[in-house]
C-alpha cells in the first residue's frame, strides 16, 4: 500500500484539496513530499490561504504533517541591485 498525502485549507479541519498529489499513489515518503509541496505551494499562491499537508504511512498513521503559508511563497523577491558602469574621464 503506498503513501497517501492529503492537504487542507488552513487547518487540520479546513476543505480538503484535491491535486494531483492527493490522488496519485507515492512510493515513498521522499516523493510524496516532493509531490505534496509542489501541489501546496501552488494552490497556497493561487489562493491566498495557507495550506495544511499531512502524509499518511502505508499502515494508515501519520508520517509527516507541516503546513505552506501563503505570505511566505507569495512574498516578493528582494530587489536585485542595479549595476551601473562607472567610467573615469582621462
């Protein structure tokens, strides 16, 4: 029986999500992970909310539960500098 990941909005009691994470089977806990916060990130973006993940082991117990906010994946990069040539005069 392989992993099965589930994400919610907000908290453990929000809507549940439906991605492409949630209906494939995973391996292993490495790829659902991997699967899980891509889905995560993108649907915390998209929406504005911030996203509750929880991986399910084979054996039906949690393995792994963390949760994406949306202000930190929606947070503008930092400026980049602006380089400028600087020429002396002979």
């Amino acid at each position: 029986m392989p992993y099965r990941v589930e994400l919610r909005e907000q908290h453990n009691h929000g809507s549940l999500i439906c991605s492409p994470a949630t209906i494939e089977p995973h391996r292993d806990l490495q790829a659902a992970g991997a699967a899980a916060h891509q889905d995560a990130v993108e649907h915390a973006k998209a929406y504005r909310v911030d996203v509750r993940v929880q991986i399910y082991a084979p054996s039906g117990q949690l393995a792994m539960g963390t949760q994406v906010r949306h202000f930190e994946v929606t947070a503008p990069g930092r400026p980049r500098p602006h380089l400028t040539l600087v020429a002396s005069a002979p």
